[in-house]
C-alpha cells in the first residue's frame, strides 16, 4: 500500500535514537493493521534490517517489538476488541476504557521504560 512506504518513510526519519524510532514504527503499524501479529511482521520485515545497523542489540530488538506489538493493535476497530465486548454483551461505551487501560495504556508505558532501559544497556 502507498500509505505504508510514507508511514514507514516517516517513522525511519522520526528521531535520531533507533528504539525510539522502532517504539513508534511498531505501534503505527500495529494500529494500521489493528493486529499485533500484522504490524510486528510489517514493521520487522521492512524495518528490521535498518534498526540493526543502526547498532540495536538484537535481543533488544526483539523484545522490544514484541512489548510494543501489545499496545496500539487494541485499539476498538480491532477484531478481537469486538468479540470480547460483544461476547461479554457489553459495548464499547461500558467496557472500552478498562480494556483500553490494561491493554494499551501498560504495554505503551512498559515499552517506553524498556526503551529507556535498553538505551543505557540495563537490560536483557
């Protein structure tokens, strides 16, 4: 799609620190496609290659894409956001912010502190 090469054009140009660029990389194209597992192999596939020669550890990386996968992709047109609330017979309107709380806020907060960690190598 157009719309990806400028999204992914745009990220790659976001900021001089490669995980920051990688956070942000990640969670867009998890939001796009309103799947984790989508946007995770979008983002590696197209991406990987460059965050690695920028000098990211590939552990880093890894773990790093795998926590951001878990936060935009749970946005509510996602497909599985649907089916939960609609099982539980609720809507959006009643259940939404709890699952927005637990299943965006977190993994966008944690993504950040391994990010901050993972910059000063403290982690992995």
């Amino acid at each position: 799609m157009p719309i990806f090469a400028v999204v992914s054009g745009a990220v790659l140009g976001l900021s001089a620190i490669p995980l920051l660029s990688e956070v942000v990389s990640v969670n867009l194209l998890c939001a796009m496609t309103a799947s984790a597992s989508g946007g995770l192999s979008a983002a590696l596939e197209v991406m990987g290659d460059t965050f690695l020669q920028s000098g990211i550890d590939p552990q880093v990386l890894h773990r790093l894409a795998s926590i951001c996968s878990g936060g935009l992709d749970n946005l509510p047109y996602n497909g599985a956001t649907v089916t939960v609330i609609a099982l539980c017979g609720m809507t959006h309107k009643k259940s939404y912010l709890d699952m927005f709380m637990v299943a965006t806020v977190i993994p966008v907060v944690a993504s950040l502190v391994i990010m901050v960690l993972g910059s000063f190598g403290l982690c992995f």
